[in-house]
C-alpha cells in the first residue's frame, strides 16, 4: 500500500486517477457521503492535496491538515487558493502553466467567432428545417475589428496573436504595460470597453479583480459590441452583464466561466445572445493529459525532495 496520503477534492480523468491511485493513498473528498467526516478520520495523515483550478483549497480545509506540504493545482488560475495561509504555514502550491495557454486561447476565439456569426443560432437554423423557407439573419463580421483584451498574460499574448491573424486591431488593459508586445497599452479598461468592438476577459481571478467587468465598462462597449470571458465568473458582474443581455445594452456575449459554476443563474438559459460553455477552455485530451502530468511531476518532486517543475508558492 503506497504511503504518502493525498486529499483530491475532485476527480481528475481516468488516467491521471490510475496513476496517482499507484503511487498514494488517495482520498476521494468530492465521492465522501460525509466530508466532513472524511477529514476528521484521515486529516491528520494528508501531506497533500491535489486540487482543480475552480476548487481550490480554503484555509479552513487546510487548517484540518497539520500535515499537509503541498497543494498541487490542476489549472493555472490559484485565486481558490488561500496563498496567504498557504505562506505563512511553509505549504508549497503549484499549478499548471504553459500546458493550457493554447487551448484557452483557442476557446476564447471560437466564443468570439461562435458569438459574432451565430454559429450555435445557424445550427439550430439548419436542423429545425428553416433553410431554404426564411433567410437566416445576417451576423457580425470579426475580421479587422477592434479586439480589447483585458489582461496580457501568457494566454492574452496568444489571444492578441490569433486577432492579429484575423487582421484586427488589438489594444489591451493591464495592470502595467507589457513592452514585449506592440500591442496599445490602454491603462483605463473603460476607455478600452468605448473604443472595442469586442472585449475579451482573460484576467487572474481574485480580490484585485473582482467585477472589474461592472456595469459602466458593459455600457461603454455598447450595442454592436460582444463580450468574451474566459478568465473567471468572478471577474465580471454577473447580474450587470445579464441585465446587459437582456436590454441589448450590448450586442452579445461568450462565455466559459461563470459564478456558482456549475449551477449557473438560469437567467442565462434562457437568452439567445449568449454562447455558453462548461468552463472546457483546458478541456482537450492533449491539454488535460499535459495538466494531470504536470501535477504529478510537482507530486513527485516535492516527494523526492527536488524543485518544483511550477511552482507557484
Ligand atoms: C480548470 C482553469 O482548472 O486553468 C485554470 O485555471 O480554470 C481550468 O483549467 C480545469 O477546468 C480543470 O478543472
């Protein structure tokens, strides 16, 4: 029986459970009838948890763990991580970087093309035998427009990349400028909101970020502009942006992150301008199978007592 004890809060594919359930005493926390009651039985023996980006691990579950060393995230956004405590306590946290870039910035154009062309909408047109009896509505073109993209990390770099091959003109909002771009810094997001034709959120989640996304940056992109939000539900405000959807204050929206995920707000169900997507940005066998590697090359690692491939703390 392996002798290291891991907590995962949630399920990883099948292939990456094979694999750490030959190398740990794995703990399955999400399948426990009684969590709480899981924790106070193998608590004490927990050295790591090994978590997804949407879940995280609080304080308060750490706290449970006085011997837990790591935290090793299956995602590269932390904000659902306490990294305070997770400082304070010598708890190390990795992620996974790099893997996913590619993927996400992938999704964020195909919500952008599939938001502007209808695509789900001329699905639907097609399969309900509408063809040919009325003309399908005419769509919004996405090549040369102007792309603010608010947040120019790794994956806002290769969002910037894709627009430019659509020839589009790319300014951005972040918290400094980035001077290994050409891209147009634009320090006030809701200069950038007025003079784009489309946004896209791809900003870190966390309290510096929290509905930086409000109602007066939805305002200014206007009516003919689109919204497209692949960072986190947390970012934008959730009932500005339905309330924007609703009076057409803006044309329409992409979306791959939402708050209460996945119990989303039902208002969203029901209108057409959205395009919505079960948080998949990472979600291709390529991506998940680099993601569930990743995590268990820092599990192995800190085990072996050697550097953290990504470590994040
Ligand atoms: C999720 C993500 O972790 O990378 C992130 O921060 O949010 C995603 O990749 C993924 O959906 C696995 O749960």
């Amino acid at each position: 029986m392996p002798e290291v004890e891991i907590l995962m809060t949630g399920a990883y594919p099948e292939w990456d459970m094979v694999d750490l359930e030959a190398t740990y005493r794995v703990h399955r926390l999400w399948e426990a009838a009684d969590r709480q009651e899981l924790i106070a039985r193998v608590g004490k023996d927990i050295r790591a948890i090994a978590t997804r980006g949407e879940l995280g691990a609080s304080a308060e579950l750490m706290k449970q763990l006085p011997k837990l060393e790591i935290v090793s995230c299956y995602g590269v956004g932390t904000d659902a991580i306490d990294l305070s405590y997770a400082r304070a306590n010598d708890i190390r946290v990795t992620n996974t970087p790099d893997v996913l870039t590619e993927d996400v910035a992938d999704i964020a154009i195909g919500l952008l093309l599939a938001t502007a062309r209808q695509v789900p909408q001329a699905d639907v047109f097609v399969r309900s035998g509408q063809w040919g009896s009325v003309a399908m509505p005419l769509v919004t073109r996405v090549s040369g427009k102007k792309v603010g993209i608010v947040g120019m990390g790794r994956i806002g770099k290769a969002i910037a990349k894709r627009t430019a091959g659509f020839g589009c003109n790319i300014a951005y909002f972040a918290r400094h400028e980035h001077t290994d771009v050409a891209y147009t810094y634009q320090p006030e997001l809701l200069a950038l909101a007025d003079w784009a034709d489309f946004l896209i959120v791809i900003v870190p989640g966390g309290a510096a970020t929290v509905k930086i996304v409000n109602a007066d940056v939805l305002k200014a992109l206007g009516p003919n502009g689109i919204l497209i939000n692949v960072s986190r539900g947390t970012t934008v405000d959730e009932e500005a942006l339905i309330a924007a959807l609703q009076d057409r204050s803006i044309q329409s929206a992409g979306l791959d992150v939402f708050l209460n995920e996945p119990k989303i707000d039902a208002r969203f169900l029901a209108l057409q301008n959205v395009v919505l997507q079960p948080h998949h940005g990472s979600g291709t066998v390529e991506t998940r199978k680099a993601m569930g590697q990743l995590v268990r090359d820092n599990l192995a690692a800190h085990f072996a007592g050697r550097a953290l491939p990504t470590p994040v703390v």
